[in-house]
C-alpha cells in the first residue's frame, strides 16, 4: 500500500483543505507538499486530496488540484476513482450542481483511452 501521510504532514493539511474545500488553504499548501497525489487522512479512508475535493463536491479545488499536477486516474486503497468518488454519495441530489460542476472538470482532464473504463465502474 502507498505511504499515507498522518495528521500534521503538509499533505494531511492538503486533504483535509480540500474535503473542506478551502480554496485558499489548498493553494498556500500545494507548493509545500511533496506530492499533491498523496494519500491521507483517516486510517479507514486515506484518499487524495483530489479525490476528496471530488467526494465532496467542490469543483475550485478540483480544479485548483488538477492545475497543480493531481493525477485524475489515482485511486484510493478501494480501487475507486474521482468518478466514483462524485457518483458514490448520498449528498448527489442536495450538491447536484455542485456535482455537475466537478464532472465537467473532470471530463476534461481525463485521459480518453481510460474513461470507458471509468464509466464501467461507475454503472457496478
């Protein structure tokens, strides 16, 4: 499994900005994090910011994230990508703009020959 950063690491304070969707904390924190595609964050649910920003529906930091090198096919230790992530959650029709927003992101980032692939997922 991949090295998950604990509470107190910049890359902790990266993921929980971003679950949080503080814009301005996930800018300050990028450039003093050694990756901004580590994972991080609970022992039952370390994921990477990006995918956080996209499990809680908040399409700035997603962006910011992507702009800054966050990897868009990465998965958490379940194997479930930022499409799942977006897809996966009771809050959908309460954030559903919200959502969309990060879908459209997402799609434009997504490397073409692996969207098929995350779409099947998706339909499980």
């Amino acid at each position: 499994m991949a090295k998950v950063y604990l509470p107190g690491s910049k890359e902790y304070m990266l993921v929980r900005a971003a679950y949080d969707g503080k814009l301005e904390d996930v800018l300050r924190l990028i450039p003093e994090v050694e990756t901004v595609n580590g994972l991080a964050g609970w022992e039952w649910s370390p994921a990477t910011a990006l995918w956080w920003a996209c499990r809680r529906g908040h399409p700035q930091v997603v962006k910011a994230l992507l702009q800054n090198g966050a990897n868009v096919v990465l998965t958490d230790p379940g194997k479930r990508t930022v499409f799942t992530a977006v897809m996966d959650s009771r809050r959908w029709i309460r954030e559903a703009q919200r959502r969309l927003n990060v879908l459209i992101i997402l799609l434009q980032w997504y490397p073409p020959s692996q969207l098929q692939t995350a779409t099947k997922e998706i339909d499980r």
